[in-house]
C-alpha cells in the first residue's frame, strides 16, 4: 500500500500522530523537573546550617539599679561672727580637719574688757541702790514704786553684765562640729560686724551620695541596703542607704535617695572622699540567676522583642525573650533562659525559630562571678562590690 496516498486520504492520521508526540514530549518534561525537585530536596534535607553553640550554666548574681548623683558632706555649717570685732589671730588654715570647739578664728576684746569692766561696776552699784530701798521700804521710808524701779535697774544691770561677758566669749569663733575647714573668708586685721560670715565647715564623717530613684524602682530600696558609688575620680566606695524619701517630686516623679560612704582605704592608708563629684550609684536588689553573654549572641523577634537564639535536644532553634539584669564592659547579664541552655553564639542570624541545624559546641569565653549565697556575703565581699558595672533594669545595649 502507497503510505503517501493513505495519508492523502485520511488526513486525521497526522493529527493523531502530532498530538501523541507532543504529549510524549510534555510528560518528558514534568517527569524530568519531578527527578530534578526530589533532587533538589534530597540534598537540602542532607544540608543543614552550621551555628556555634555554647553550653551555659546561670549563675546567682545580684540585680543592680543604677543612679547618678553627686557627692556632698554630711554637714555644711556657715561660721558667722556673733559680736563686733577686728580680727587678732587665725589659728586654722583652709582645709584642715579641726575639732568640735577649736577656736578657729579670734578676735581682739580690748575694749570689750573694758564694758565688762564698766558693767560690773554698774550692776555692784544697782545692787547697792537696790538693798538700799528695800530696807527703806522696811521701815516704811520708800515708796513700793521706787523699789520696784531699782528692782528694774538691778535686774538691767545685770543683763548688761551677762552680755558683756558672752561678747568677751564671742570673740572666740569655735568649730561648732568636727570636720574641715573648707572656706575661711576673712584675714587678720578684717574688721567685721554681727553676722559676717568668716567661712564653711564641712562634716565629712560620712560622705554621702545623692540621688534620685525611678518610681518603678523605689520599691526594691529600704534603708540600710548595701551599694557603691562608682566616683568620676575613678574611686570605688561602698556604702549604706540612710535615707530615702516617702514622697516623689512632683516635677520628675523620682525618689530622693542618700548612700553615706564608708571611709576609702587604699593600701591600708585612709583616703579623702573628694565632695562635689559626680558619682554612680548601683544599689543591690534581689539576687537572681543569669547567664553572661556577648552583646553578639542576641537577638530580635518580630514583633521587636529582645532575645536569644538555643537549641533543644533534637538540635531545633528556639527562641527565647530575655531582660538585661545588668551590662559589664565585656558582656550582659540576662535573665529568662532556664539554669542549663545550649545558646548559639555564631550563625544566628541565619536560622529562624523551629529550624534544625548542624551544632558546633565550643567552650564559653564567658567566666561567670562565683554563686552569692546571700545579701551578707555580698556586703562583706569589698572585691566582689567593685566588679559590679554599669546597669539598671530594662537596661539597653
């Protein structure tokens, strides 16, 4: 049979023909992308993200809050003079520590011996009239009226007497506490008046810190809580709470609280705590468990939330929300991870939470601060109190 006469004659062959070939042809294809995707997922699923996880231990340490203030004496007393007069003598130099009654400035009683003496002699004399009038007054000789006028006088007499001998007294300008002598604004020769204000007298026994608390944070400080204050002079004192108060400012709802410092030893030697400087308070709360991380090794959810990428035991990425308890120069302090977490250091960017990924354990750079049993050893630990650093609570990076 002529092929080319049978096609002539029955055209709808070659459409069937075409069409079979075509569709060959698509089921190639579908079978080949279907080979190619198995492929594909095959090597994904042998693939997984390699991240470097550290195995962590929480350690017990105590939150701080964190407060910044200034420091200033215990006491300032402004010396005044209490009576006219020129100055004689200076017997204390500007800084020096003095005693409670030394005589730090003197001035000249001359002519105040003299009222005294003039004094005396007035009240010996109204003392006389008086007797006088009063055994007039006896023998029915003197009027009531005029005994009752030397009465007066006698009694102005003596007032005289008793002023005359204070002024002698106020010549002696004393140390009204012990501290130092921080101002004297007078020289010898100076002549003053009532009231003039000759220098300042700083009580530095103790120094304290003031400053102001957070109402959210006023709650977890009483009085005589342990702290430090970190001064700019690059001096680290411990002290106590002595005074916080019941009532917020109404301008910056803040607490004032005060921190009186303990004396600053340095190789055995007592040093001078500087006032006027500004400080840092860290005042202990509550002692709580936390890990140490780099500030590197966390991260952000979605929604903005702070946190830190772990795995569990099937080697699956969680997610878990932290707070910075408190910051140190070469690491954070968080809490909210339980007391044992495989945490990943390196690579969590590159993994979201329920992802499976490959681990590669090393040890922690991180050593964390021995276990604080409780508030005491803290506050007999000088060492342990100078390590505390910058924080406070809902601190940030």
């Amino acid at each position: 049979m002529d092929i080319s006469n049978t096609l002539t004659r029955k055209p709808w062959i070659i459409a069937v023909a075409i069409i079979g070939l075509l569709t060959l042809w698509m089921l190639s294809g579908v079978t080949s992308e279907a080979t190619e995707s198995d492929s594909v997922n095959k090597l994904e699923n042998k693939t997984l993200t390699k991240v470097r996880v550290e195995k962590r231990e929480a350690r017990e340490i105590a939150s701080l809050i964190e407060l910044h203030g200034r420091t200033e004496a215990d006491r300032v007393a402004k010396l005044s003079s209490e009576t006219a007069g020129r100055v004689e003598s200076i017997l204390a130099k500007r800084g020096e520590a003095v005693k409670q009654s030394q005589v730090l400035i003197k001035l000249a009683v001359k002519d105040k011996k003299l009222r005294l003496q003039q004094a005396k002699a007035t009240l010996n004399q109204r003392e006389l009239e008086y007797q006088a009038s009063k055994k007039l007054g006896k023998q029915g000789l003197s009027a009531q009226t005029q005994l009752a006028e030397r009465q007066a006088n006698l009694e102005f007499a003596k007032a005289e007497f008793e002023q005359a001998k204070l002024d002698i007294g106020y010549t002696e300008i004393r140390a009204p506490f012990d501290g130092i002598l921080n101002e004297r604004f007078v020289e010898i020769g100076d002549l003053l008046s009532v009231g003039t204000e000759v220098g300042q007298l700083l009580d530095v026994t103790p120094v304290i810190v003031r400053g102001n608390i957070p109402e959210l944070s006023v709650a977890d400080v009483s009085l005589g809580q342990f702290g430090t204050a970190e001064l700019i002079t690059k001096q680290t004192v411990q002290g106590k709470v002595r005074y916080l108060s019941a009532a917020s400012d109404d301008s910056t709802h803040t607490f004032k609280v005060e921190l009186a410092l303990e004396n600053l030893i340095v190789d055995n030697k007592e040093q001078i705590i500087p006032v006027g400087v500004s400080a840092t308070i860290k005042l202990q709360t509550a002692l709580i468990f936390a890990h140490k991380l780099s500030p590197a090794a966390l991260s952000l959810s979605k929604n903005g939330g702070l946190g830190v990428k772990v795995i569990d035991e099937n080697n699956i990425v969680r997610f878990k929300t932290v707070e910075i308890v408190r910051s140190e120069k070469d690491g954070v302090w968080l809490s909210g991870l339980a007391q044992q977490e495989s945490i990943i250091t390196v690579g969590q960017g590159f993994v979201d939470d329920g992802d499976e990924v490959e681990p590669e354990f090393v040890i922690s750079q991180f050593v964390s601060a021995a276990p604080q049993k409780n508030q005491d050893s803290v506050k007999d630990s000088k060492s342990s109190a100078q390590v505390l650093a910058t924080t406070h609570k809902g601190g940030q990076l």
